[in-house]
C-alpha cells in the first residue's frame, strides 16, 4: 500500500473544512473511504447534510457539545467538553488502526488543541504513528511547528476581504 500523507490546513480564514471536504469529496469520487471527525463543531450545516447520504463511506463523527464559543464556557463545561472531545479522537484512532479507512479528517483538532482540550504531544503521537497507508487531513487555525514539520502538505488561508468587515453575517448555504 502506498504511503499515505499529512495535509495541514491552517489560517484565519474562511475555507478550511471546505477544503478538507472537498479533498475528502474527491478521493470520496475514486473509491476511498474517508473518516471525518469534527471537533469543536456541533452546529447542522450544509455540508454535514450531503455527507450524512455518503455513508458509509463518508462517515462523519462529532462531539455534540454545549452551543457554546470554548471562550464562553464555564469550567465544567470545558471539562465534560475535553472529556468528550479525547474520546472521540481516541475512537477515532482506534477505528483507524481497522485497516477499513483510507482518508481521515481531523476537523477543528488545531482549535481543540489551542483550546485545551487535547494536548498537542497526543495529536503528534499519533501523527508520527498513524496506519501506514492512511491520509490524514489537519484542520484549524494556529498550526503548531511540531505538525508543520511533521506534515506533507500545509496550506495557510488567510482572509484578504470579508463579508464580516461590512457587518454582513453568517448566511446559509454559505457560511453554515
């Protein structure tokens, strides 16, 4: 099997799970089964419904946490959110391991990462351990050097111009 690699997309702006999904869509398209794990995101978007008709063989897992920004969360929230958010990423890895998945899509880890949640030296252990064959996809902002170096691909998206600066908010089907 070939040697699967590590994509990084990181950045303050908007378009990084976009890109995430669009590779996964595409390797999705030439047979590959692809796991995507959204942390830090448990609100219904666009494109969780389109994936939701993909599976199996597009599955996608989440923490279904409080409706909360992590900065305005009281402190058990933020613990039962760490709690939540480490059991995902440890199934996760587990399911990795099963050989049945050829794509996986940590969305947000960066943020779980930035957040507290999960510690770095547990997200670059498995990095530097994961199936050999297994494409993994890093999303978030603030990429750490510890994955940049460890990674294949890093793309940094950063915002020139947005809808945001002139008040205009989150509308659907575009931003959510």
């Amino acid at each position: 099997m070939e040697k699967g690699l590590v994509h990084i997309y990181t950045g303050n702006g908007k378009g990084k799970t976009t890109s995430a999904i669009g590779l996964g869509i595409r390797a999705y398209g030439r047979g590959f089964k692809i796991y995507m794990v959204q942390f830090l995101k448990s609100a219904d978007t666009g494109e969780l419904n389109v994936l939701k008709n993909l599976e199996p063989g597009f599955t996608v897992k989440r923490f279904e946490m409080v409706n909360k920004f992590t900065w305005n969360m009281n402190d058990e929230e933020k613990r039962e959110t760490a709690k939540g958010i480490n059991k995902l990423f440890d199934t996760a890895v587990k399911d990795s391991e099963s050989g049945s998945w050829d794509m996986l899509i940590f969305d947000e880890v960066l943020g779980a990462i930035k957040g507290g949640f999960i510690s770095l030296e547990k997200v670059v252990e498995f990095v530097k351990n994961k199936p050999h064959g297994l494409e993994l996809v890093v999303t978030g902002r603030a990429a750490p050097y510890e994955l940049i170096d460890l990674a294949d691909y890093v793309s940094e998206i950063n915002p020139i111009k947005h809808p945001i600066d002139k008040g205009i908010g989150a509308r659907i089907g575009i931003e959510s």
